[in-house]
C-alpha cells in the first residue's frame, strides 16, 4: 500500500498525518480520488456523486458538526484555487494544519490527557472516531503543498452502543458513558441491560398467561350463567303458557302483564351479562395482543428489542395495574312469579297435573372452582322438565368405617348452579341434586366428588438456607390429605407491591424447593399448595438474601453436652461446665457422642460459600467442613471425611493444627485470630481459613469433595463460639 502511494506522487510533507488502513474489501468506502492536478470543482463533484448519502451533507453543517470552523469563517474563506459555496454539496479544501488544530481540541482520552500527533493512538481515539464519518481534503498549489486522501473506516465496534443508560434509559457508547451527559447517571452494560430487559418481559408474559386462564376461567363461568338465566326463564315462560292455555281468555289481563314483566327482567338480566361477556372478552383480546407483541418483540434485534421493551413495559405495567372485574354483575336468582290462583280457583281445576320432573344430572368439577373453604357445583336438566326449585345435597367423603358416616346438608337452590362454603380445606365432598315442582321430586342426581383447594402451606423459616446464588426453603403441607403439586412465587425486595415482576417455580412434588437466584438481592417468599379444586391462598411470606451463605445448625447431630441459640447478629454455640455425670438416653446415629460438636445444614449447590466463627483465644475448638457419613464417634480431622482447623491450648504458645485423616502440615500461627473466615469453593476444590482481623490467610486444603459437605464446629471445654452468616467474601479472600 505505501508503496504504491510513493509511486503515485511525492512523499508527503513531514506536518502531514498520514492514516495507514486498508482500502480494500469494503464496498462502502469510495476509491482513491484523482491526482493533484483535478480542479477542485470537478473533485467536489466526483467525491459528492460517489459519496453515501449520508455523507452528502452541506459543507457549513458538518463543520458545525465537527467544530472544523466557525460558521461565519466557512462562508467567507477560500483556500487554493477552489471556493467554499453555500448549499453546494461540493466538499471545500482546508489547510490540514487547521484540521489538526480542532482534532487537538477535542481529542481527549478518558482521564483527560490531550493526545497530540505523536501519539500512536492519535488517529484512533476520542474525535476522529468522529470525524471518520466525513470525508476532509486538502489541496492547495502544487508548488507549495500536496494534496492528502483522508478515507474514512468502517464504523468500529467499539462506536457501537455497548452500554445502557438507567437515567435516560437509552443506549450508549463507551465514550458517552465518560461524558459530562452520563457521567453521574446509573450505567450498566448493554448486554445486562437487554438480560434484564428480557427477564422483565418473560416475567410479564407469565403474569399475562396467569391473568389469561384467569379470564378464561370467569368467561366459562359467566356463559354458565348467561346460559342458566336464559334456560330458566324460558322455562318459566312455558310453565306460564301452559298454565294459562285454556283460561287464556279469563286471565288475559293477567297473563299479558306478567308475560310483559318476565320479559323486561329477562332483558334486563341478559342485557347485564351479554356486556360483561362482551367487556371479558375485549380484556381476553387485549392480553393476546399484548402476548403476540411480547413474542414478536423477543425476535427482534438488540437495539430495536431494548427500545419497543421499554415502551411495552410501561404499556404492561398500565395494564395489569387495571383490576379486572371478575364479580358477576347482574343478580341471576330467580324470582318467585307465582300468581295467586285464588280467584279463578274452579278454572284452574281443568287444567291438567304438571308432571314431576327428571333426575338431573351433575356436572364434574371444572378447574379452579374451590377455594380452601367453597367449591361452585353446577348441574343441568331435561329441557321439557318444568323445575321450581333444587335440594342441593352434600356430605364428606367418608374413608372410615360405614358407621362413622357424617350428616347430610341440604340447600334449596333457584338456579342450576350453587356456591357452597364454609367446607373444610383439601376435602372431598359427595354432592348429588333433586328438582321439584307442585307435582314433586325427581330421583336424586348420581353423586359427584369435589374437592376444596388446600391451605395455604408454612414456610419452616428458620430452616431456610440460602447462599450467592441459589437456596433451598422447606415447608411444611397444612394439610390432612395429599396435595397435587406446590408453586413457589419469588418476589424481589424492589418491587414487593408490583405482581408482574414475581417469579413462579410451578410443578413441585415435595415440600422442598432448590431455586436459582441472582446474588446479592433479598426476596419475599411465598408458597401454594395445588389440588384438582384450585390453588390455595399464599403462605405466610419469608425472607431470603443472597447477600452469602446462611444456614441452620442440625439439632440432630448436636451433642448433648452443647446448646445452640440465634440472635440477631448470628448463631451461638456453648458448652457448659458438666458438674456430674447423668446418664440419659443413648445417642442416635446422627448424633456425635465422643466429640462434642455440631454439623449445619448447607445449602447443596456448587460454587463459594464463605461464614465466619468468632472464637475465644483462650478455648480449645475445631471448626472446618464434613462429609454426610463422617463417623460420630470419632474427633473431626482424624479421618478422610473431615477437614478441619484445631486450636488447643498449651501451657507455652498455642497450637493450631489443620487436620485431615490426622494429618496436618507444619505452619506456625504468630498472630492468634479472634475471628476466623471459612471460604469453601467446590469449582476450585478448596478449603481457606484466613485471619479476618488482619485479612491474613492461614492455610488451604487443595482437595476434591466427593459430595456436599457440611459445616462443623466442636469445643473441646466450656465456653461458646459465634457463626455469623451472610457475609460477603471479602477481597482478601477471593484472591485464593
């Protein structure tokens, strides 16, 4: 390449920059321009014709742009042989001195150092990044000075916006992030901020599948209804036809404002039910719509996803702020229209006897119809049955003896329909119907099983463990009878009053839940419980931070001799002064009997876990980590399921000893710690002990850990030590 431009004209002028890059391979760079000798006119043509268009800019703007000269100086100067025109799109030659002297102002590198033409990174840093959007030529005569080719690059990845601006909430590129604009405002990286973007919308999606079912769930119910109103009144209408058939001229006055206010009701009940059907069904529409946009969006690019995610979340957050009305508005009971026959008493002895009606037959139980103390039991009829009213019966079912069997209940029903409440939560019930009318009952309906939806489950809160990136909460059912599944909802702490932003974990067969969390935030748990009536209502809430490692101590490995209690700085283990010998229970298999120690319950995922003991100088303890199947009776460090840090105090200096299969290195202790940092990492196979005091490391156990193992702490005589959790890794520690 340079030899080429050494054989095309002169060598270039020692003041001249010179900008080496490659003008091939690219179909939106412009070739090389003519030589010298071109007039700068037909030179201004030739680039203008050839150039993008969005480099076809008038001449006075992008000096503006690129503070090249003032406004006032481009109209009025003219360099060399060709002169500056307003609106032309011909490109004015200026003297390449002037341009070094606006690249020298503008170019500053982000610690604020200007950066001359000396610098090897000069053509490629702060304004020229800028300024190779445009095309700049020099020409003046050939005698005095040469003409120079600045030939702008490709746009480099680094201009492209690689970060998100929380403040504005637009993207940014790097050398925005360190401008005055967004030098105070809240940062983040762009592909954090399109994770972050995209964990909002999926989120949204879920609280809108939710709200879907929900709907669908209310429109199911309002059509049963709409079409129990209109079965029933046109039941009443026969009955009242056939009734009045042969007295139709006697009662005619009668007859007619009857019918007539039959039908005003009807209309009127109907009416109120078709909009509210009609209003649910524009909500049903409006959340696929929302939901085909949602999906749409998820395929779009980065810059034009995180743009149309922004407007859409606002639009989300308006919209599942709106309540939806799922209460049935209009009143669907039907009235008692029975006339007083008195007066046409003798007439009425012609008519002929109304037939008792039909057995009914009961509907099974739809999904999500129970609560944990109601259930709505829906049945139909025979349409040529004449029914005034139902006996809805219900009793438990019985799965004891025959003669423990309970009482039946009876309500008296207008509708084909009935929610039933005050029942027991996860029961199942018999239900079974009769009709009847002035003629009598129908046989009894066959029975049908329903079930209420469970109680809301108990969150074990103290036994929750959590770590950086994950935690395991435990529960506990509430319930008598088995449930079909539990759904666990996570709420970060930012939002706790905002649905939409809560995460479901759904399908959970057991009373347990391991789930993934980002580090460092706190969230609410709540947890429901699921059975073919419905969910339950949500748990007492609970805490959890990812802030470090929590976890309990196990009551069932704990020594008798030792006692644990919680405060709110951490927990605390003791050892009392045994003043006489007692013989109690013996010890059961998870229970340590010759040492007196403790093991606690870490949470089982992979990665870092780090807590801190606060111990006394003047005690003999062991603190470290265990395997499951350490044995119970031995001392902790004295076999291959163990690795632990000992101190034991001697009448000279104090011992400290770092034992695994009762063996320990030779490392000398000057400074005794008062508060120890454990950091266990199973990525690394790694067990530190490290001074917090002074943030001094101790000693490293380099193994591989075969299964998750488990804290343990041991005292040797009386006194206590302290476990403080949640606790951060320190930076002294993360280096090993």
């Amino acid at each position: 390449m340079e030899e080429e431009e050494e054989a095309e004209g002169p060598a270039l002028p020692h003041d001249c920059l010179y900008y080496p890059m490659d003008l091939y391979n690219s179909e939106d760079r412009l070739p090389l321009l003519p030589g010298p000798t071109g007039h700068p006119a037909e030179l201004g043509r030739a680039v203008s014709s050839r150039a993008p268009p969005h480099f076809r800019k008038d001449p006075e703007e992008l000096a503006r742009l690129y503070e090249l000269a003032d406004a006032e100086e481009l109209g009025d100067r003219s360099v060399g042989d060709g002169a500056l025109q307003a609106g032309s799109s011909e490109f004015a030659p200026y003297s390449l001195r002037k341009t070094q002297t606006a690249l020298k102002q503008r170019n500053w590198r982000s610690g604020g150092e200007a950066v001359g033409p000396e610098d090897p990174g000069w053509g490629l840093t702060g304004a020229c990044q800028d300024l190779r959007e445009a095309y700049y030529y020099t020409h003046g005569r050939a005698s005095e000075e040469y003409e120079c080719y600045v030939i702008p690059e490709e746009d480099d990845e680094e201009e492209a916006p690689n970060g998100f601006c929380v403040t504005c909430r637009i993207p940014v590129t790097g050398s925005a992030m360190v401008s005055e604009e967004h030098r105070e405002h809240e940062v983040t990286p762009l592909s954090k901020a399109l994770e972050g973007a995209r964990d909002e919308i999926h989120k949204n999606m879920s609280r809108l599948e939710q709200q879907i079912l929900d709907m669908e769930n209310f429109a199911s119910h309002l059509e049963e209804v709409f079409i129990t109103v209109e079965e029933n009144f046109g039941k009443q209408e026969q009955n009242f036809e056939s009734h009045y058939s042969e007295i139709l001229e006697t009662l005619a006055q009668k007859y007619e404002e009857k019918l007539c206010t039959l039908g005003e009701r009807k209309r009127e009940k109907l009416g109120t039910l078709y909009r509210q059907l009609l209003h649910c069904g524009e909500s049903l529409d409006t959340c696929r719509e929302l939901m085909e946009t949602l999906e749409e969006l998820c395929h779009q690019g980065k810059a034009d996803f995180l743009r149309d995610a922004l407007v859409m979340a606002d639009r989300l957050g308006e919209f599942l702020k709106t309540d939806t009305d799922v209460e049935i508005v209009g009143r669907s009971d039907l009235e008692d229209q029975t006339l007083d026959f008195s007066e046409v008493e003798q007439l009425m002895e012609h008519i002929h006897s109304i037939p008792a009606p039909s057995a009914p037959v009961i509907n099974p139980q739809a999904p999500n119809s129970a609560t944990g103390s109601s259930v709505r039991v829906c049945w139909s009829l025979y349409s040529d049955d004449t029914v005034e009213s139902y006996l809805l019966s219900y009793q438990p079912v019985q799965d004891g003896p025959p003669g423990n069997q309970q009482a039946e209940l009876t309500m008296t029903v207008k509708e084909t329909y009935c929610l039933v409440r005050n029942l027991a939560p996860n029961t199942q019930y018999e239900f079974w119907v009769t009709a009847q009318n002035r003629a009598g009952c129908s046989p009894a309906s066959e029975r049908a099983v329903y079930m209420t939806a469970p109680s809301p489950p108990i969150i074990r809160s103290r036994e929750l463990r959590s770590c950086e990136e994950a935690a395991l909460v435990l529960w506990d059912s509430g319930n008598m009878n088995p449930v079909d599944s539990y759904t666990l909802e996570l709420t970060p702490e930012e939002a706790p009053g905002m649905s939409g932003v809560t995460e479901s974990v759904v399908g959970i067969p057991n009373c347990e839940a391991l789930v993934q969390l980002q580090p460092r935030q706190t969230y609410t748990i709540c947890v429901r419980a699921l059975n073919v009536g419905g969910p339950s209502a949500r748990s007492q809430p609970a805490m959890v931070r990812t802030t470090g490692s929590c976890f309990p101590l196990n009551r069932l490995t704990c020594h008798p001799w030792l006692s644990i209690s919680e405060d709110e700085d951490g927990l605390r283990v003791e050892r009392r002064e045994q003043k006489y010998t007692k013989r109690g229970p013996p010890p059961s298999s998870t229970q340590f009997s010759r040492c007196v120690a403790v093991l606690g319950d870490l949470t089982p995922v992979r990665g870092r876990h780090y807590w801190e003991v606060e111990v006394d100088t003047g005690l003999d303890y062991t603190v470290g980590v265990v395997l499951e199947d350490v044995p119970r009776q031995e001392q902790l460090g004295a076999n291959r399921q163990s690795w632990c840090m000992r101190h034991t105090v001697t009448s000279g200096r104090p011992k400290y000893e770092f034992l695994h299969d009762q063996k320990t290195p030779d490392i000398r202790i000057t400074v005794p710690p008062r508060r120890i940092g454990i950091l266990l990492d199973y990525d690394s196979a790694k067990l530190s002990f490290f001074n917090v005091a002074i943030s001094q490391h101790l000693f490293t156990f380099s193994c591989h850990f075969p299964h998750y193992v488990h804290p343990c702490f041991s005292l040797e005589q009386p006194g206590s030590l302290k476990i403080y959790q949640g606790i951060p890794v320190p930076t002294s520690a993360a280096l090993y």
